[in-house]
C-alpha cells in the first residue's frame, strides 16, 4: 500500500478501520488500543506496522505481558512511555475497540483483512500488481465517452496508421471501405491520444500481439462498444492482419490485436494490413506524402 500511495499520492487514499477480532484474537482489543494510544502522539501507522510486523513475538503472550510489550514498543518508537500507558487503557479507546468489533460484527464482515475499493467489496488477489491495474482501471474512467464517436471519415479513401514502437514503426492500410465503423472508432481514439504510450499486453510468439488499453492490463475500454462488421472477403490468411478484439458479439472498442500467423480465429474483425518498417522506411513513408497526420499515429488520403 506504501509504495501505491507514492505513486499515486493524488489519486489514492488509504482508510483504516478497525476490526478487532475478539471471539479468535485474544489481544486484538488491546492491539487496537495500542494503536490509537500512539495515535495520540502521532504514531498511529508506526505502531501498527510494528504490531503486523512482530505479531507472532506477542501472539503468545499473556495479557499484562502484551501490555509489557506495547508500552517497550511505544518507547522504542519515541513515544513517552508513560503517556502511552495512561492512554492505552483510557474509557474512549477501550469503548472505540469494543465499537469497532460490534460494528463490523453486526454488518457481517467476514474477517481480515477486509478490503473495500470505492464502496464496493474487494475479493481479489492482494499483490501489488492487481491493486495497480484496478487502479489504473477506475482512473480510466476519467477518460472514457459516453457513446460511439460520429462518423467523420470518407469510406471511399485510403487510410494509414503508423504506430511507433521500440523496435521500429509499423504501417497499418486500414480497410475503410470494409469496416467503417471499427476504422472510424480507430481514427478517433489515436487523435484523442488514446493509444499514445499503451503497452502490447498480450503477446503470444508467432501467434497474436494485442495492444489498445491505456492501463496496459486488456481490462480498460473507452466506454462503449459497436456492432461486428464481417466481410466474407477479409480472412487471417497471412501475417500482419489487423483486427478489433471483443468480448463477445459485438463488442469490439479498442484493443486491436495483430495476428503474426494465419488464423481464422476472428474474421469478422479484420480493420486493416500492417507491415514493420525497417531499412525500407522511407518507401513505406512516401507513401504518405501529401497526406494529412492523425494525431502522429497515421495519415490519411
């Protein structure tokens, strides 16, 4: 949680609540009033890191002896010990334990740790890479449209995209002609700035390579989806075909996964013909002399 909220200081909050789970946890009582005790003294989060940290030093202890032990680590935290030992069994913070416990009790809270993102119930993996991507997931809400954008391109011409990547440039012929929809939506989101700096996040050597989500994850979506568009004539009959992912019938948005062997895996899909540009750039380049750039991802005719 630590380094979620260095980097993402304006965009996450962390609240604790306690649960002190009494009927199991013999000083988990105490525990909580150990942490609110330093609190007081502005060391809230350094005792309860010190109590998740040393835990199985006082499991086992007995009652006065875990008492014993608080008020040590108050003092090792540069606390006033007596200070400490006065508030630790203050009337308000043994009602507040007490409160806590029958509170969440009376909810019907399962246990701990109990995690709640954006009043909504937490169940799932709890490393730091699946809290990023739900991160990154609710803050692309922030970006996402409401509806399908309008219809701005001439299905009668020609459309490239080029894509910068780290191993060079990759020219997209886009299929106006045969999927207006998808190439219209495609066009929109690069000029939006949709794409710029996404990751490829799913990559299958000499199979698929599947890029279009801004969190990187292949969860994140602009908020609307659209109806297939299948031509008999577009199949995966070769390497460098461009397609729209979807989730199931029409669903396709933005991922725009690109097939590095033929398959007939998602026909119906196909938007486009990419090559990678090497040595032979300026060829492919000329290409678009004369046209107009798209938000520096392509140019059009």
């Amino acid at each position: 949680m630590a380094q979620l909220e260095a980097e993402y200081p304006e965009d996450l909050r962390v609240a604790f609540r306690h649960y002190p789970l009494k009927g199991i946890h013999d000083k988990a009582l105490l525990a909580a009033q150990g942490a609110e005790a330093a609190g007081l003294q502005g060391k809230f989060w350094e005792m309860h890191h010190l109590l998740f940290a040393q835990q199985d030093e006082w499991g086992s202890l007995k009652g006065d002896q875990f008492q014993d032990w608080l008020i040590e680590g108050a003092t090792e935290l540069g606390l006033d010990p007596d200070q400490f030992a006065a508030d630790l069994t203050r009337p308000e913070l043994v009602s507040l334990a007490e409160e806590a416990h029958d509170r969440n009790a009376s909810i019907g809270m399962p246990g701990t740790p109990f995690l709640v993102i954006n009043g909504l119930p937490y169940g799932g993996p709890r490393d730091y890479g699946n809290f990023e991507a739900v991160i990154k997931t609710i803050l692309l809400e922030q970006r996402q449209y409401s509806e399908c954008p309008p219809m701005t391109i001439d299905p009668e011409k020609n459309y490239l995209a080029i894509l910068n990547t780290e191993k060079g440039e990759v020219v997209i012929e886009l299929y106006a002609d045969k999927a207006p929809v998808a190439v219209n939506n495609f066009i929109f989101l690069a000029r939006e700035g949709w794409y710029e700096g996404v990751t490829f996040h799913r990559v299958i050597s000499g199979y698929i390579a599947q890029a279009g989500d801004p969190t990187g994850t292949g969860l994140g979506g602009p908020g609307y989806a659209f109806e297939n568009e299948a031509d008999p004539d577009l199949v995966f009959d070769q390497a460098g075909i461009v397609a729209m992912a979807n989730a199931g019938p029409d669903t396709p948005s933005t991922h725009t996964p690109s097939a590095t062997m033929a398959t007939s895996a998602s026909d119906s899909l196909i938007v486009g013909r990419g090559m990678r540009v090497d040595g032979g750039g300026r060829e492919a380049r000329a290409n678009c002399a004369g046209m107009k750039r798209a938000a520096g991802w392509g140019c059009e005719s």
